[in-house]
C-alpha cells in the first residue's frame, strides 16, 4: 500500500497522510493536475470520481462528483489557494450542491499537498487542517482515513500507466455525462504560447481550421467578458460559421464562451477550456456542455475530434515551433 502514515492531531487539528510511490516527482505531480487521472483514484474504489473542472492555479475551482454503488452521489469542490510547480498546491476542500456552489451545511477543510522526491521515487504528504475538533471527528467518523487510503492505494496502477495519459497522444474524447464531454490533448508548448494562439486573430487563422482546406475568412475574437465572438470557414462554395460570448476569462489558464452555429436557431454549447502546464508541454481541457444527449451525440458524429486533432497537429507544426 502506497499510505505509509496516517498521524491525527486532535490539538493542531490535523490529518497527515504519507504516501510513497515508485515513480518521479513530476510523475506523480501530473497524476493530480490531470483530471483524467486524477479522476482514477481522488474517490475510494466503491466511490469513482468524475472532475468537471479543474483549474490548477491560485485562485481557480475545481468541481467533482463521487458516484457509489448504488447511484448516490457526493459532491465536492476545491477552492486553489497556492500552486508551486513540483513542490506542493494548496486548496480549501469542500462538500457541494448540485449547483457545484458549496454546501455551507457541511465542514470544509484546508489541504496542503507537498511533494517531495525520495531515494525509491517520491512522496506526497497530504495535511488537512479542521476548522474544529468536532469536524475532525465528523469527517473521520463519516470514513475520511479510510477513504484516503482506498483512493491512495489506486494510483500506483496510474503512475505505471505510462501510455494512456502520454504527452505524444492524439485528442481523446470522454464523455462526462448525458451533457458534457471533455476534449484533452497535450500541446507542445507552453501556457502563454498556446493562450496567445487561441486569442490572437493572426494565429487563429493559421491554425484553427479542421481538415486541409479550409480557410478562416473570418476571426473575430472576444476579448473581454460580455463582448462578442464570430469565426467563420470556408472551403470553395462551402461555408459556416459559429458565434457566441466570452463569459469567463482567466489568462492564461481559463476562459468560457457560449457557442452557437451561425444561421441555425437551436439551443448551443458552453465551452470550458483550461490550459494546465505538464511534463511534455500544456494539457489542454475542454469540457463541453450541449443542451441534451442527443444534440451531444449528434456534434460527436460528426467527425468533430478528428477535425480538432488535425488543427491541434498545425497549431504544433506551423505556429508554436515558428514562435
């Protein structure tokens, strides 16, 4: 079992949680900010957890959902506090509404991840600071010892997992729910460059264009919260196009637009993307919400993440290698 220890401090009001694995600091660094993989071992084996959003630096959210044999379901978030690359991340953690707004009713709990490389591999102390000795108890009686050792004792078949989650990948899709999906890749390059060519016109047009072909005649980018988007392709007498709004912006790590097909009055999509810095370059994540699982199916078949994989492999070849 990768838990080592497990010390509580009903004076400091403290859990600490060390566990040891046989891999790299920044192996085991990645496993938490991937939501892929964290997803494969945050919740006991009984209780799978599925990340909506994780933003990976100070100041973001991430929103999570544990699922048990029987279909009921625990929410949870984490409000980011601190991040140091490959030297610990701290979070205020939480239980959550179905809204993903917290559950004021129940404790929260401050966590302070540190990692720390070790002869045989790595190390990750979790400490968890209670805000009472009644909470300390609460959560401990409700299975929060046990719970993280079940979660820990998953990520050793992570960490060997060296293929799945590899920086060399094409784009996957995984579908989250009847109404969301979540597109991820990782692009060679780093945070800034690859924020740069999502919000600059001139890079936008070099790239982002699906299957050979086709052009980008029109590149109009929102850059500020409320302000409007419209791109529009072409190819011969072929043309379309999709516009929206820019309702969230946190350079250079998060940013959600609402996105509608030009010309079509059907409901459209809101687009979470997150660029998070990993070994290999920047995870890119885009979690998409459509109004229904058919509307979900239908976008899905359309070849779409083939067409985002050939703009992903020009965005690689032809803008972030000349930058």
């Amino acid at each position: 079992m990768p838990v080592t220890s497990v010390t509580k401090d009903p004076t400091a009001l403290t859990m600490t949680v060390v566990a040891d694995f046989p891999a790299p600091v920044e192996r085991l660094w990645d496993a938490y900010l991937d939501p892929r993989q964290l997803e494969l071992f945050w919740g006991p084996p009984t209780y799978p957890a599925r990340f909506t959003r994780h933003d990976a630096a100070a100041g973001g959210l991430s929103h999570y959902a544990m699922t048990g044999p029987e279909g009921e379901v625990s929410r949870g978030y984490w409000e980011w506090l601190s991040v140091e690359a490959h030297r610990g991340f701290e979070v205020l953690d939480g239980f959550a509404l179905e809204s993903g707004a917290p559950n004021r009713e129940m404790p929260s709990m401050r966590m302070v991840f540190t990692f720390e490389p070790t002869d045989a591999g790595s190390r990750v102390t979790t400490t968890t600071h209670f805000n009472t000795a009644e909470e300390l108890a609460q959560l401990v009686e409700m299975g929060m010892e046990q719970g993280m050792r079940e979660a820990m004792g998953q990520m050793d078949r992570v960490l060997a997992d060296l293929r799945t989650f590899a920086a060399d990948l094409p784009t996957s899709t995984q579908v989250l729910s009847d109404t969301q999906v979540r597109i991820s890749r990782v692009i060679s390059g780093s945070v800034e460059a690859v924020w740069r060519a999502h919000h600059e016109p001139e890079l936008l047009q070099r790239w982002l264009l699906g299957p050979d072909g086709w052009t980008m005649p029109v590149c109009r980018v929102a850059d500020r919260v409320g302000e409007s988007y419209r791109y529009e392709w072409e190819k011969g007498s072929d043309r379309f196009g999709f516009e929206g709004e820019l309702l969230e912006s946190v350079a250079p790590y998060r940013s959600v637009t609402s996105e509608r097909m030009i010309g079509l009055d059907a409901p459209g999509s809101t687009n979470e993307l997150t660029l998070t810095p990993v070994e290999g370059g920047t995870l890119l994540s885009l979690v998409i919400t459509y109004p229904d699982a058919e509307v979900r199916d239908s976008v899905l078949a359309t070849g779409m993440t083939d067409g985002m994989e050939a703009s992903y492999q020009r965005l690689e070849s032809q803008v972030l290698t000349a930058a």
